[in-house]
C-alpha cells in the first residue's frame, strides 16, 4: 500500500539542528547546484533506527528525486523554500532495477532567499527501520537502507550508534555497484563518509554494550526455537510456519520428526546475506537448524522458504539419506520442496526465488551443457567457490525429474517405496527412482553425466538377488521359502515385460530375505513362548 506524502512543517528540535547544521555551507553566487543529500542514521539498543534524509539545493526553483520505502509510513517536512509538485514511481523507471521494498519520490520545488546564504530549499524525509541492525549479543552487523537519490546530487552518510557500541576494527564498508570501499569510523560507535555515486548501502560489524544475550524458549509441538527476546515474533511466525506445513512434509516423506531445535544466528560479516540457513553434520549427526535473522528483511517468503529447506534436510535425514553420500540429492530436495510449498503459500518471495534460480538454470546449461556429474563429488568436506553452481544443478536435476513424473506425488511414491532403507550408492537411488516413475530414469541420469547402472531393467540384478535369497541359510524357515516365492514372481512378471509388477515383487522378495533372521528369532521366541505357556497351564500353574 502507497502511503501519501505528508506535506506539513511542524516545528521539531531535531529538524533546526540538522537545518542549521547544513545551511551555512550551501552558500553560492550564482544558478550552479549544490545539491545534497545527508542520511542521518540513529540505531538504539535493538537494532531499529530512526532514518533522516535531508536534501539541500541552492536553486531557485528544481525538481530531484529519493527513494522512499514502499510499504511502511513515511513524512516529508518542507524546511525552506516551497515543494510545487510530487509524484510516487517505480524505482526501475529511474533506475533501470525493480527494488521490491523501494519506491520513488520525484518533485519539483522553489526555494527561498535566506538572509547570508542565498536561494535554499531545504526538505527531509524521516521513517523507522526495523532490523536496521541485527543483533544477538555481543555481535551485531548493520546494513542500511537502500540509499538512491538523483543522480545529479552529492550524498553523505553519517550513522551513530548507541553509547557503549563499538565498531568492530575493518568491518566498515561502503557498497557501491558492486564495489566496496572500506571506511574509517569517526569515533567507536560514529561512521561518517562521502558518497561516490547516487546509489549505496553502508554494511558496519559492531560489538554491544551488552555481552550475554537474553534466550527465550518457544514451543510447538515437537519444534524449539531458543530466540533473543528482540526477535521473539518472527520466531513465532517460524513456529506457526512449521505446524502449518508439517502434516504435509510428513505426508511427502512417510515419516515424522521429533524434537527438532531451531534458532537464529548472525553470520561473518563477509557472508551477511549469503547463507540463509544452515543444518550442521558433525559427529555421525544432524544439528539444529540455524536461520539467518538478516533474512526477516527480505521479501515476504524469503525466510519461510529458507525455514523448510533445513526442515526438509532433518526428513532426509530420518530416511537415511547421508549428505556425505547424496549432498545434491540433499541440497535439491531442500530446495525444490521448499520453493514450491512458499509458492502454494501464496509468498511473493518463494515466486522471487523460483525465478532467480530458474535463470540461474539457464546460464548453468549454457556453461556446462548437460554435464553435471560435478554434483557427485560435492561432500560437507568440500567447500566450492562456486557453490551457487551447485545449489542450482542439484535444483535443477531434482525439480526437473518431478517435471518429467508428478511432482511432489512422484517424490511421495518414491519416499513410499524405500521406506526408511538406507540407499548406499547412485545406482540403488536411480533404481529406486525408476521404481517411482514406473519406467527407467537412468537414461535421464545419464544424459547428465551421472553414469549410474540401469537395475530397474537389469535381469543381471534380479540373477544376484536370487543368489542372495537362495544363499539364505535354511534354517531361515519359512522366510526363506516366501521370500523365494516373492523371487520367482518376480522373474515370471519379468518375462512378461510387467517391470512395474517384477520390480514390486524383488522389493518384498530383498525385504523379508534380509528381515529372516529377525523374523526367524521372533516365530522361534513366540512358538516356544506359547508351548511355556500351554506346560504350565496343563500343569494347573494358570
């Protein structure tokens, strides 16, 4: 929703010290324009700022324009001189980009004569920033608002923190198209800097005054979030966000979860917004699941998607998909699932995400054909430069196979059909996959390079799981002999050409041989229980 710009002058403290602080170096003798543009930052405890842009142009009359927020309020308070008219646009009009939080102020304006200065119009626009800066004691990072103004003016940051806050030493950085310039603090907790271009973000690693942090728990369920108190709504909102869409994970995977933990973090200054999330796999083990709090920023949807993907890696892990084996197959679910659930949730974000990796899709084709076996070297004990290369290859081969055989349904079928039975190579997955799709994926495979062996058409498979059944020792009875009767179905629906039927029948036939013993043990245990039993009864013990 468009707010209206509010045009009043209502006299504030802080308004005649920023105005007074600027006019005396504006003066000028004649038509050039010294157009300005001074964002005043002032962050408190929290993290919110309070965002003050001043403008200041010593022409009679001139239009200019800023970027003003989109969907928050906002005020303009003419200072000096007089605004004659004012329109709210889309950023791409003026600079090429859509900026999703962003839109345009464009006006026009006269100014005033001021006694020993000249001609001065002088206008501010004040709004508040949430999550200026995220916080988690005792580090915090600051990224500021999207800073855009006519290009024809000058622009100036001055930033201040809280008394006690101190700028951490090297973690001060101008952005700008794409470029940093480091920058040196005025004091410890004061950044002051003249901007090169009409277009920037100032990103500033700091440390609190405050060194422990204040942990909440929340519950639902069998989730946990731990939370500092600051951010204890959005972590609700995750909560809410896991109840809504678990009965429909659990119903995509065939199993369930419990006691799963989650909790925000703060990422290194160099990688703020390029780790949403993360799961970690130490020790045999999986990890809580860690989300990026810089992501509450983002577009709504960014950070709900960013939730399911780790969830859906505690599911694959419950299955028994190891991520030193099948990181990819990881990694693609993850994001597939969780773009395409954002999506059905109706979240602008997870559309903003599909469309971002479908054209990153397009350029990984063009660079790598469809050779993509680098996906099955990538390990957690791999760290790529590239890895956006791989988070999007391993989309692509997982998205596109749902393309080819149902969507979420085939992946349902599939996740059915394995049951929790740990895959231990790319051949059994592919074998399994095709068990999903009733029809052969490995040609599919390995058009992208996998090179996987085609068991599901394979009577050479089918000969060595008739060894291994006919291996079993006999004493296995009756397992032995069912699990042999499945074996023989299967080769006589095999002969017929009925693969979806022979393929049924190996799965029950390698079930029950490997489940013998157990099985075995348990009817031996039951026979001589009840035969214990029926003595003791004869005997007048019942």
């Amino acid at each position: 929703m468009r707010r209206p710009v509010k045009l009043q002058v209502p006299v504030v403290l802080i308004i005649c010290i920023l105005s007074s602080s600027v006019l005396p170096s504006l003066a000028n003798t004649g038509s050039e324009d010294d157009s300005v543009y001074i964002y005043k930052i002032l962050i408190d405890d929290d993290g919110e700022a309070l965002v003050i842009i001043n403008y200041t142009s010593t022409l009679a009359s001139g239009s200019s324009w800023v970027f003003v927020p989109k969907f928050q309020s906002w005020e303009n308070i003419t200072v000096k001189g007089q605004l004659t008219g004012w329109d709210i646009c889309e950023t791409k009009d003026f600079v090429g980009t859509e900026y999703y939080f962003y839109n345009v102020l464009n006006f026009t304006y006269i100014g005033e004569v001021v006694e020993g200065v000249g001609t001065v119009f002088q206008l501010i626009i004040k709004f508040n920033f949430t999550t200026a800066a995220i916080i988690i004691e005792p580090e915090g990072i600051f990224y500021s608002p999207q800073i855009g103004f006519d290009e024809k003016s000058k622009g100036e940051v001055d930033i201040f923190f809280p008394t006690g806050f101190n700028i951490n030493e090297g973690e001060a950085i101008l952005i700008e198209n794409y470029n940093t310039y480091p920058i040196t603090p005025s004091s410890p907790n004061r950044l002051h800097c003249k901007l090169k271009g009409n277009m920037a973000r100032v990103q500033i690693g700091f440390q609190t005054k405050t060194q422990q942090p204040e942990i909440i728990t929340l519950k639902e369920g069998d989730f946990t979030f731990e939370t500092v108190t600051r951010y204890k709504s959005y972590a609700l909102e995750i909560l809410y966000l896991y109840k809504k869409v678990y009965s429909n994970l659990t119903s995509l995977f065939h199993t369930n979860l419990s006691n799963i933990k989650v909790q925000f973090f703060i990422p290194d200054f160099d990688s703020l917004m390029k780790i949403g999330g993360y799961v970690p796999f130490t020790g045999g083990k999986l990890g809580d699941i860690h989300i990026n709090v810089i992501f509450t920023r983002f577009p709504k949807g960014y950070i709900e998607v960013t939730a399911i993907h780790e969830l859906v890696h505690h599911f694959l892990w419950k299955l028994g998909f190891s991520p030193y084996t099948f990181l990819w197959f990881h990694e693609g679910m993850a994001q597939y699932v969780s773009i395409e659930i954002g999506i059905s949730l109706g979240y602008d974000g997870a559309q903003i995400i599909k469309k971002n990796i479908e054209d990153r899709v397009i350029d990984l084709l063009s660079r790598y054909g469809n050779n993509l076996d680098f996906l099955l070297r990538w390990s957690p004990n791999i760290r790529p430069t590239d890895i956006g290369t791989l988070y999007t290859a391993a989309y692509y081969v997982v998205s596109r196979l749902a393309e080819y055989f149902g969507g979420f349904a085939y992946y349902s079928r599939f996740f059915k059909i394995i049951g929790g039975r740990r895959i231990s190579n790319k051949n059994i997955l592919a074998y399994y996959l095709s068990l999903a799709a009733n029809t052969s994926v490995a040609p599919i495979l390995n058009n992208w390079g996998f090179n996987v062996e085609d068991l599901y058409k394979q009577p050479e498979f089918f000969l060595l799981v008739g060894r291994f059944i006919m291996e079993l020792n006999p004493m296995l009875q009756p397992y032995q002999y069912i699990s042999e009767q499945f074996y023989k179905w299967a080769l006589r629906n095999l002969q017929r050409n009925n693969i979806p039927r022979a393929n049924l029948y190996i799965i029950i036939a390698i079930l029950i041989a490997e489940l013998s013993f157990l099985l075995t043990v348990i009817t031996a245990s039951s026979v001589i229980l009840l035969a214990i039993l029926y003595t003791l009864k004869r005997k007048g013990v019942f």
